[in-house]
C-alpha cells in the first residue's frame, strides 16, 4: 500500500505545481506570444512557400518548427520560408528556456516561501535569546558592581 500513498503524494504535488503555474501571469503571456508566433509565422509561411498548400500547413509546420518536433510531412522549400523557419527554431529555443525558468522559479517559489517561515520563527527566537541575554548581563553587572562594593567595604574595614 505503500505505492499507493506515493501515488496519492505525487498526483497532489503534480496539483499544487498545476495551481501555482496557472497563478503566474508571466506563463500565460509566454504561452501566448508563443501562439500568435506560430500563427503569423504559419500565415508568413503559407504566403511566402510554394511547398506549403494552406493556413492550417503553415501554422502545423511553424509550430512542429518552434517545438522542435520536426515531423518533416511540411517544411519550407524556398530561401525565405526557410530563413524564416531558422528564425522560428531560435524563438522556440528562447521559448522553451523561458518555460522551463518559469517552471522552475515556481517550484524554487514554493520552497522559498517554506523556508522564509522558518527564518521568521528563527528571528523571532534569536531576538528573545537576545533579550534574555541582556537580562542576564545587566543582573550580572549589577552583582560585579555589589561585589566591588563589598570589596570596598570589606578593604576599608581592615584598615
């Protein structure tokens, strides 16, 4: 029973991390710019290539491009459809970057915001170590300064 409750942890964790990434703002903007990108460069593409016949070719070959599947069933042919498919490719590969620090920035985010707490908690118990330190030598000064009184009295009795 044991795999099961690590199945049971593991689809929650795979919730929460779902929760927290559709919080981001930044990742529906990246996903996105990542859509209009494959549709106009698919548009651009069906425009400037005789090889590729319609929109939806266009936009299945920008998008096989960017995501750098490349199934090869429509690629560009002519100079243009192929230097715009290079630049296609180095979109995709900023793009994947970007998602993958914005996956990780979320999971950092959360241990983060773990760690802050217990930082917190460990302040909170310094600074009452602190305060009962200072107690400590304040009632410690004070018996220094009684004990160097009694010295003083116990010296000027001898004499």
């Amino acid at each position: 029973m044991s795999w099961l409750n690590e199945s049971r942890n593991a689809i929650q964790w795979a919730n929460h991390l779902k929760t927290d990434l559709l919080k981001s703002k930044h990742l529906g903007y990246l996903l996105l710019l990542a859509m209009m990108v494959t549709i106009f460069v698919g548009f651009m593409l069906f425009l400037i290539d005789p090889n590729i016949d319609s929109p939806f070719d266009g936009i299945w070959s920008a998008w096989g491009t960017m995501t750098h599947v490349g199934f090869g069933d429509v690629v560009p042919t002519s100079f243009f459809g192929r230097l715009l498919a290079a630049g296609l490719i180095l979109f995709g590969l900023v793009f994947f970057s970007l998602f993958t620090a914005l996956v990780s920035v979320t999971l950092i985010g959360r241990n983060v915001d773990m760690i802050g707490i217990g930082v917190q908690r460990i302040e909170q118990e310094t600074t009452s170590i602190q305060s009962e330190e200072n107690k400590i030598l304040d009632e410690l000064k004070h018996l220094h300064k009684r004990m160097d009184e009694l010295e003083n009295t116990l010296s000027l009795q001898k004499n």
